[in-house]
C-alpha cells in the first residue's frame, strides 16, 4: 500500500501545457487505455516520442458512462488481462516518458481506494493530473482537498450545454487544462466535428486563461487542426485507441500522434 503522507510531487501538467501554449505551439493529448495490449507501455513511450505534449491514460473501469464503443472495448481488452489498478499504476511509474501524464477514471474507484491512497498512488506513478468526469463540481472538495495536498491536478470538463455562469465556476476550480468537450454523449469518432465546437471553447475562453483543450469526437489530422483554430489543444482517443484495437502496435500509435502533430505544427 503506498504511503499516504507522500508530498512529492510530478512535474506539472499546467505548467508544461501553459509552456507550450505561450510559445505558440498547438497542444496534443493523445488518450489509451492502461492495460488495453500487453505493449501499453511501448505505446505511451512511443507517443511521446511522436511529439504529444501530455498522454491521458484511461484506467478501466466496470461501467464507463462517458465512453463509447471504443473505448469500452479496450477497457474490456485491458479486463481480460486481469489487472489491478495499482498494478497498472506501478507499470506506469517506470514507463519514463519525458512529459506530463493525466488519468481518467471514474469516482467509484477514487473512492474504494480512498482519496488519499489514490492520490499518493497516482503521485507514486510519476502522474500529473486526474480527470475524474462523473465527480461534480458541488462533490468535488474531498477529492480535491488530497489532490491538492499531494500535487496532482484535477482537469474539470465543460459540455456545449453548461451554462455560462457555470462555465466560469468550473473554470476557476479546473486545474491543468479546462477540457471542453465538442459535442454532447459518449466518446467515438466523428465523421464531421459540427459548431458545437466552437461555441463551448469560445465560452470557456471567455472566463478562463487555462490552456483550453478540446475533446471527443476528434479524429482525424483535419479536424484536430480546425478545433485547434479556436481551441489550445485537443484531445485524441477513439481514433488512436481503434487502431490500437486493430493492432498496429507502437509504431502505428506513433505514426497517426506523428500525423496529428505534424497538421497542429511544432
């Protein structure tokens, strides 16, 4: 069991995000599930390697209500392996990969292991950042109060129907970036992004100066570089996770993040 009281803390993802963004490069996060292939660890390497600024690592969960068919089927992927989730962390804590990692997860699995014990797991593993989207802003102070304590970030989200007044409450909490996502429902490819896009970003720029992000539905070079006219970064899963699926291993994973970075520039 780690060690609660752990005060060390990993390199921020904030500050590396608000680096890059300041420096006029355009942001990418690529998204895999922990766990989903036996050479996970190979990917994430091989991604940083590609040109991501940040990698968020999903970590499997039992009922994912934010996660399409995709990404569902890799958290099955990753189920078949039998892991445990400190034991997907340990692997992470050697993995050395040069930039900044944040986890997404669901609340029930903060909670069985304590806030805490996860946060000090998730420090432990060398991670930035927790994105935990079914936690709301008005349950959020017990998490955050040990995420704060222990150093890691916690990345808030805003949708195309929050509204403006939350929006900026959401805003001031967020630590990180403030992940804006595209469109309403699950994650999954999208043949076409739509104008919800720019709306939600559009508001979150206007009560914010966190690196904004943007996320789901993003699947190709081309649309990540049209979000990216109004956005800082965006967010890649389904379209790398499906690929990883198909098998293409670390160096297609690298080929499709190299293709993104190359269309964002830097």
């Amino acid at each position: 069991m780690p060690d609660t009281s752990v005060t060390a803390r990993p390199g921020g993802l904030e500050a590396a995000l608000r680096a890059r963004r300041d420096g006029g490069a355009k942001l990418l996060i690529p998204y895999v599930m922990a766990g989903m292939t036996d050479d996970w660890i190979e990917v994430l390497q091989a991604i940083a390697s590609a040109g991501a600024d940040a990698i968020e690592v999903g970590l499997p969960f039992s009922d994912p209500m934010i996660d399409g068919p995709v990404v569902q089927a890799a958290g099955l992927a990753a189920f078949e392996r039998h892991p445990t989730i400190q034991g997907l962390l340990d692997q992470l804590a050697i993995a050395e990969l040069g930039i900044p990692v944040a986890v997404m997860t669901y609340y029930n699995l903060v909670f069985r292991f304590g806030h805490r014990r996860f946060a000090a797991s998730l420090v432990a593993a060398g991670v930035s950042a927790a994105i935990v989207p079914d936690l709301p802003l008005e349950e959020l102070d017990p998490w955050a109060a040990a995420a704060d304590a222990g150093g890691i970030e916690t990345v808030l989200m805003v949708a195309p129907s929050t509204p403006p007044a939350r929006v900026a409450a959401i805003a001031t909490r967020s630590r990180g970036f403030l992940y804006a996502i595209t469109r309403m429902g699950v994650t999954g490819e999208r043949a076409a992004l739509g104008d919800a896009a720019a709306g939600v970003v559009e508001r979150a720029r206007a009560v914010s100066d966190l690196p904004i992000c943007a996320g789901i539905g993003i699947s190709t070079p081309e649309q990540a570089r049209e979000v990216c006219e109004v956005a800082d970064g965006v967010v890649v899963g389904s379209a790398l996770v499906r690929r990883l699926l198909d098998g293409v291993g670390p160096e297609g994973a690298a080929e499709f993040v190299g293709e993104l970075r190359g269309a964002l520039g830097g």
